[in-house]
C-alpha cells in the first residue's frame, strides 16, 4: 500500500510502515472469513429469492409488507436460526436484547449471566444496581452471575453448578464491550450451550451479539444458542442501515419477543418498513466486507499502538470475534485526547471536540468520537471509553481499513505532540 507518510513525524512513519507489514498476516486470514461470510449471505438472498419489489416501502400498520418477512427470513439463514425478526422500530441494541430477555422471562424465574457483568445499558435493563422501574428486577425475575475466569474463558464448572430448575435464561455477552477482558469466541458460546442444557435442557441460551456480526464464520445459533440480538447501527446493518435491531433464534422466542414488540395478539405481523427494507437488504449484503474493513483497521491499530508501548486487547495476532479494539491509556488526558483526534480524523463533524458525559444508562461519565453518517453507529469509526480505571479508548468500526489506519496514525501524532506517549516508546 502506497499511502502518504510524508506528512508524519519520520519516526512515527516507520512504526507506521512496521505496523503495516505485521499486520499482513491477520489481514489475510480476515480476507478469507469475508469471503466466506459474503457467499454465505448471498447464497441466502437466492435462496429466498429477494426481488427488486422487497423495496417497496410499506406505510400505516405495514400488513403484508413482503420485503420485511422476506428479510426476517434471510437473516434467520444467515444466523443460523428458524427465524428472526429485522424492525426499524426496535431502536436499538440494548432494546432487542430488552426484548429478548422480556420474551423469555416471567416472574420467579432466574436470569443467570454466564460471561460476568453485562454491558453497561443492561444494567438498568435487568436491576443489576437496585428495582429500576420497569426492570426484570421489579417483575420479580432473579438475577445472578458466573464471572470469567480469570485467563477470560468461562467458568464452565460455575456455570453447571448454578444452574437450577428456575434458571430459565443464561446470558452470554460475546463481545468485551467496555470491559478489559478476551471476547467469547463461537467455540467458547458452544461449550456454555452444551454445560448449561447438560444442566438443564429448558434453560433458554441468550447470546449479546452485539459487535460479534459476520466477524467469524459461523454465528451463535449454529453452536446451539437459543436467542441471539443486535443492533443494525453495528455490524449486520453494513454502514447502510439508518437505524434498526434484529433478534433470531428459535420461533416460540421469536414470537414471545415479537409481542413484547408491539402487543398481544399483533406480535410479528405489524410494523411498516417505511422504505427503509433497500437499505437493511444491502447494508446485510455489504456487511462481511465493511466488517472486515473495520477487523483489518482494528489489527493495525493493536499493531501501531502496541509499537508505541501502550497495551492493546487484542493483539495484532489474536483471532477476533468481534470489533472491539481496546487501547489502555492510562490517563483521562490521554482517553480524551484520543477520542478527540479520532473525532477531527472522521468524514462528519470532524470540527467537533468531544467531551466526556453523563450518558443516559451508564455509570460513569463517557467519551464518545463517532464523527459517522448515521448518529451512533459505530460500525463505523468510534471510540469511547468510561472516564475510569485504567481509562481504555475501545475503538470500533470503519467503513474502510484506510480510514481506520489514517485516523490511527494522526491519533497517534497527537498523543505525541501533547507529550501523551509512554516514555522512550517512539522509534522502536
Ligand atoms: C452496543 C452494545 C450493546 C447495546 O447496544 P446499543 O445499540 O448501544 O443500545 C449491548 N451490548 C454490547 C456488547 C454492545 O456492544
């Protein structure tokens, strides 16, 4: 790759090029899971037979919008699922996996989360802090958790042992979010499937897939999960999908979590697509290769930031199951400083400064870069990160690698003008 290091300090240029030539050997074997992911999922348009009329938008209560079952039916192939359910009304990812969790549970069952504490926005979601109006809590469903191990693989022994005949759902958050930990790769969520129906065949497996999308070959409900739910301003959406959450799993989940949607007796069978169904059909059909653009940027930056002493999870060499890159800084000055320069290196709004705060269902005050087409999403570039110990920038998304490795490396130019570098970390 021929690309313009003139501009970068001589030093910080030949990281950059070492940086390039150590990630060649991820990047080839992401090359190949995209290419397998992008025939897995055309070969799930043919077999549904998408017609150019799937695009006609539907209005009003949306009846017999063709296009939306037809897309339920194409990402349930995709995720390996009976069925799914695709809806511009579902706002996003914390409410599909709302859904999901209020599809399944019912009062004086158990919700055992089996990879530690969930993401921050479930937090509310399930009571974790206290009642929560509206909470899983308040309905009167228990909750407990299996933490990692601490090398990050699940606790396969806690997990059996835990699990009672109340034990209705076991959550399985796949990737790291905004913890410093190993994601759960689709080997490990087959393993906790197995231990929890060994345990009890009748608990339902719920996997948080979120970031988790096309990145490996096979999804969670090929290694027997029950339930898997997103975001489409992550990963299925492609960068093309304006706003939208999915669910896919078995049907009676499906249609459980379908009413919680809308109402009893309306379930699956409302909701107009608004011509929004285009979008959702080509952002799922672009979606293997933006996502291995975002993987490749990802590998680059571990690689480059490694190369300048800061410690990165994963490494450049690591196999991935989801976006997340995480670059541990170590102070608030160095967190801000980063999300700022990846802010003024996006296509939108780069003239922004981004500022840490209090975000509606987190804990502590957040910074958040996402200078992108569609408010929020974050697959395309981001980063962000909680304004506490040890103060971790997770970066995530790109629509395109070159995008990623170019606000990597002014990222990096401003660490260092401001003196943010680890001491005697340049030039190595
Ligand atoms: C983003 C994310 C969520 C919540 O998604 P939103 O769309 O922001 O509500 C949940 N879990 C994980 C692991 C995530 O990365």
């Amino acid at each position: 790759m021929n690309f313009q290091l003139a501009s970068f300090d001589p030093q910080l240029a030949n990281l950059a090029r070492k940086a390039l030539a150590d990630s060649r050997l991820a990047w080839e074997s992401i090359d190949e899971t995209v290419f397998h992911n992008q025939i897995r999922v055309l070969e799930a348009f043919r077999a549904e037979g998408v017609a150019d009329t799937d695009f006609f938008p539907s209005t009003g209560y949306g009846y017999g919008d063709r296009g939306r079952e037809r897309l339920d039916r194409v990402y349930a192939r995709v995720f390996g699922a009976e069925a799914a359910l695709v809806r511009a009304q579902i706002v996003s990812g914390t409410h599909a996996l709302a859904l999901a969790l209020f599809g399944v549970l019912r009062p004086g069952d158990e919700l055992l989360s089996v990879t530690g504490r969930p993401y921050d926005t479930l937090e509310k979601v399930i009571g974790i802090a206290g009642e929560g109006a509206g909470s899983l809590r308040e309905l009167g469903v228990a909750y407990r958790q299996i933490d990692l191990l601490a090398d990050g693989s699940p606790d396969l022994r806690a997990i059996s042992a835990a699990i009672g005949p109340r034990t209705r759902a076991a959550f399985i958050q796949r990737s790291k979010g905004y913890q410093w930990r190993k994601s759960v790769d689709i080997n490990s969520i087959g393993r906790i499937v197995a231990a929890v129906k060994a345990a009890n065949p009748e608990t339902v497996c719920v996997v948080d897939n979120c970031y988790g999308e096309l990145v490996e070959p096979r999804e969670p409900c090929a290694v027997g999960a029950d339930l898997v739910a997103g975001s489409l301003i992550k990963n299925p959406g492609g960068g093309l999908a304006p706003t939208g959450g999915y669910l896919a799993g078995r049907t009676e989940l499906m249609e459980a979590a379908a009413i919680k949607l809308t109402a009893p007796g309306i379930g699956p069978e409302v909701g107009a697509s608004l011509g929004l169904n285009r979008s959702f059909f080509q952002g799922l059909f672009l979606a293997p290769h933006v996502v291995g653009q975002a993987l490749q940027g990802a590998v680059f930056l571990a690689r480059l930031f490694d190369l300048l002493g800061f410690p990165v999870n994963p490494s450049c060499a690591e196999s991935r199951t989801d976006l997340i890159q995480a670059v541990k800084l170590g102070s608030p000055k160095a967190l801000i400083t980063f999300c700022q320069a990846i802010q003024s290196h996006s296509p939108v709004d780069a003239h922004v400064r981004p500022e840490p705060w209090d975000m509606p269902g987190y804990q502590n005050p957040v910074i958040m870069a996402a200078g992108t087409f569609i408010q929020g999403a974050s697959i395309e570039l981001s980063a962000d990160g909680p304004l506490r110990e040890p103060y971790t920038a997770y970066v995530q998304g790109g629509l395109t690698r070159e995008h990623v490795i170019w606000a990597g490396l002014g990222t990096a130019s401003a660490l260092a003008a401001a003196g943010l570098l680890p001491t005697g970390s340049t030039g190595h």
